[in-house]
C-alpha cells in the first residue's frame, strides 16, 4: 500500500476535473474517509474537491444521504443498489458535478457467503450521465482492501471522466 500512490492518482483526477470545469463528492462506508483523505493531500484540491461523506450506519445512510431503510434491509449496505443511492444522496446535498460511492466489506469480520470480505460496491454519477455501478472482490487484510477500494474509486472515476 503506498499513500503516495492514491495522492498521484487524485492529482491527475484532479487535473481533468479542473479541465473540465467540475466539481466533484464522494460518499465513504467502508473506506471512512480515506478517498477525501486522499484527494484533500492534493494542493489546491479547494478548486474542484466540494464535499466528503462518511456514512457508515444505516442511520447515516438513511438521514444524510436519503437511502431507503426498506432498500438497506432487502439488499443491505453492500450493494450497487445502495451504492447507486449513496451517490445520487451526496450529489443531491452537495450540488457537485461528480460524485463516487463505496460501500464494502473490509474485514476481517462480516462477510457472508454471497458477500465475503473483500466485497465492494462503487456507484459513479456525472452529471447528464448514465449512473455507473460496479461490484469488486479485493483479496487482504482491512487495509488492503480499504486501499484497493480508494484505488478502484479514484481511477473508475477517471476512467468515467475521460469518457464524456
């Protein structure tokens, strides 16, 4: 895992940002924090970072962001579904033109059968655009899935950007 590694890959995301003229939310479960973390070590990311949610409970999800409370019981925290409304919430409160969520199972506890540890759910919405949701499997120790999943987030929105 290599902090500096996240920090280059946030500057480039926030270079096309500035390019673009767009701001841009993320929206954390699993991760807490560390996306915004990782984009905030970027100097002068004031010009194109708006906001970052960490929201880890239910509650949260629910209060914060308007994730259905039926939708979290049928398909729980961890799923594109969750995800899809994790992003569209943070968008919705911030007003930013770009947002990613992350909702996962770090470990070493938690994981089921049809989730394991290591399962993450990402959701990216630009503005204008078709909501993108996407599911992974990490392999690791808790951090080494919490850096996969920044990773996987920081580059799919990127990988998003440079499609429109």
């Amino acid at each position: 895992m290599n902090q500096e590694k996240l920090i280059l890959i946030s500057a480039e995301l926030g270079e096309l940002l500035k390019e673009k003229s767009l701001s841009l939310t993320c929206v954390e479960s699993c991760t807490g924090g560390w996306v915004g973390q990782s984009i905030t070590s970027v100097p002068g990311s004031s010009e194109w970072f708006d906001s970052s949610f960490v929201t880890y409970s239910y509650t949260a999800k629910t209060q914060i962001l308007g994730v259905s409370s039926n939708d979290l019981d049928t398909f729980g925290a961890v799923s594109e579904e969750i995800a899809r409304q994790m992003v569209s919430g943070a968008i919705n409160k911030s007003g930013a033109d770009v947002g990613v969520a992350i909702s996962g199972i770090a470990g070493p506890a938690g994981g089921t059968e049809s989730k394991p540890v290591g399962t993450v759910c990402f959701a990216w919405k630009v503005t204008l655009h078709p909501l993108i949701t996407s599911t992974e499997y990490f392999s690791g120790n808790r951090d080494e899935v919490r850096f996969s999943s920044v990773e996987r987030a920081l580059l799919g929105t990127i990988d998003i950007l440079k499609q429109h």
